[in-house]
C-alpha cells in the first residue's frame, strides 16, 4: 500500500511538466542506481500524459526510453499542435486512481481490471477526450485509416473457413481455443460511436484487431505480454486506454523494485518496438488473411517482438508461490 506522503507526492509529481532532458536524466539515474524513488517523477509522467496531457505521451515516452535503454527509436511523432492549456486533475480524479493502483479488493480477472481502468475516464478534466482526439490524429495513417469510418465486423465463420497456417486461421485458433470473444469487448455497449473524431474509429478499431496485433507482432496472451502490447498499441496509434493502463499497472510496480525494473523492462522493449515497426492501424487484415504469418509479416515489414523475459513469466511466479 502507498502510504499518505507518498501518494501526495506522485500527485504533485504528476502536476508538472518535466522536460525531455529531465526525464532522460532521470531514468538514466534510475538504472544507474536501481531506486524505486529514483524513477517516481518519471512514473508520475506517465500518469500526467496519460490522463492530462494526452499531446505530450510521445515525447515522455521517448524521453524515459533514452535514458532507461540508451537510446530512443522511431521518426519524429510531433504532437504539439494538439497542446492546450493544462489539464487538471482534481481529488476525485486521485481518490479513484489510488482505488485502482491500490484496490481495497484484487481485481477478479482480466475484464474487471480493464473496467476499473476504463472508469477513470468520468473523472477527468472535460477537455481532456477532445484534447486526446487532436492528439491521435497526428500519429502516422491515423487520418488515412479513420476517413473510412468504423471498421467492419469481423465473422467467425469467415475465419472457420481460413487455410491451415494462415493469419486468419491463427486468428481463429486463438480466438476458438480460449474462449475469447471475437472482439475484446463489444464497441455498440461501450458507445464509441459518441466519441470524437478519430477516438470513435480508433477505439473500434483496437477492440477489433487487438489479438490480431498479438499474433502479427509476437506478443503472447499472458499478463507480461498484455503489458508489451499495450505499450505497442499505444505507440503505433495513441491508444488512449493503453496510456491509461500502462500508468496504472506502473505507478502500482513502485511498490515491488524487482517488479518494477521487469515491467519497464517490458513496457519500453515494446514500445520501441511499436515505434520502430511501420503503422498498422491502416492495414486491411482481410486482404492478407490467408496467407502464412511469415509471409504477411515480411510484407509488412513487421519484426515480431523480442521478449526480455519469457511471456508466462508472472505466470510461472503465480503457480510458485
């Protein structure tokens, strides 16, 4: 648990505005030492850009890749033309995030801690989902791919009928055998259709092709992966509720130091890989479907994701402990 003192001080961190000096300097001092309280500004940021300052994420994120990993990966992504005035983020907002990263009941799985997260939303600031639309529209083919409106369903039995090694029959296969809904969640409950421009086609989308985004770039279903795609996700479009969970499920691994060093660890391998790879929020799934995983990542350009630990990693610690 975060006592009092430390949890007002990551409020009070997470209401300025560090530079991209500092927060590279920051994280260098972090590997350097290996102190948990070290890297609390750099944490705080995440907190910051997730959930008020949507146009500074990748700026941050790859100011703490620098100085966390040496170096920083990826073209230019200039989000200044989406910067407002700051964003507040008031008592209510921080009394509903410490319940999150400090819950008084573990979260039962999965989709009950994507819901907590998710909830975070109704306490922001009321710019914030129109600062966060002028953001995702600046990353790469985020404009190209939403002109098009909402993505069209996915079918199962289109996928049923896929040839045995292809994309859309891993698809299928991963989505048959665990009992996975074809979309993470369903897009017409959630009314996404009511958010902005591009945040409605770009929630859509995610929920649609988040476990095609698995297969394609090497990330496996386990709670470690979960992370790296996440932070994948969030490189290549904004993803907004991937910003919102990396700060979560970071800010809540300063309690572990060795926790801690494996999750960013994870979060930014997986972010330079998101940064590094070419867009894929504009690819048509359906027109390489059937052909073998190889090959479409070799149109792609796409390198699967090299893991710095093996996936089931929190996994095997579970079952040990």
């Amino acid at each position: 648990m975060f006592d009092k003192s430390e949890r007002a001080r990551i409020e009070v961190m997470a209401s300025t505005r560090l530079t991209r000096s500092e927060v590279t300097e920051l994280a260098a001092d972090y590997v350097s030492s290996g102190s948990a309280q070290a890297v609390q500004p750099c944490v705080a940021q995440l907190v910051r850009v997730a959930f008020a300052a949507p146009w500074d994420i990748v700026e941050i994120f790859d100011a703490f890749e620098r100085g966390y990993l040496g170096s920083a990966a990826g073209l230019p992504i200039d989000l200044s033309a989406a910067r407002r005035a700051p964003l507040k983020l008031d008592r209510t907002f921080w009394d509903a995030f410490w319940s999150v990263v400090d819950p008084a009941e573990p979260s039962r799985d999965a989709l009950d801690f994507t819901a907590r997260v998710a909830s975070l939303g109704q306490f922001l600031d009321p710019n914030f989902v129109l600062a966060a639309a002028d953001a995702s529209i600046l990353y790469p083919d985020v404009h190209s791919a939403a002109v098009s409106g909402e993505p069209d369903y996915f079918q199962i039995s289109e996928l049923s009928r896929s040839p045995v090694g292809s994309l859309a029959n891993e698809f299928y296969r991963m989505i048959t055998q665990n009992g996975f809904d074809l979309e993470v969640l369903d897009r017409e409950q959630l009314g996404l259709k009511h958010l902005p421009y591009p945040l409605d086609f770009i929630n859509a989308k995610m929920l649609q092709i988040h476990d095609v985004w698995h297969i394609v770039a090497g990330y496996e279903t386990t709670s470690l992966h979960e992370v790296g795609v996440s932070a994948f996700q969030l490189a290549q479009c904004g993803h907004s509720y991937s910003a919102k969970f990396l700060a979560v499920v970071v800010t809540s691994a300063l309690r572990s130091p060795e926790g801690l060093k494996v999750l960013l660890d994870v979060v930014f391998t997986a972010w330079r890989h998101g940064r590094s790879s070419p867009p894929l929020i504009s690819v048509d799934w359906r027109e390489i479907w059937s052909r073998p995983l190889k090959e479409v990542r070799a149109e792609l350009g796409l390198q699967p994701y090299e893991s710095p630990y093996p996936a089931d990693l929190v996994e095997r610690i579970r079952a040990a402990s």
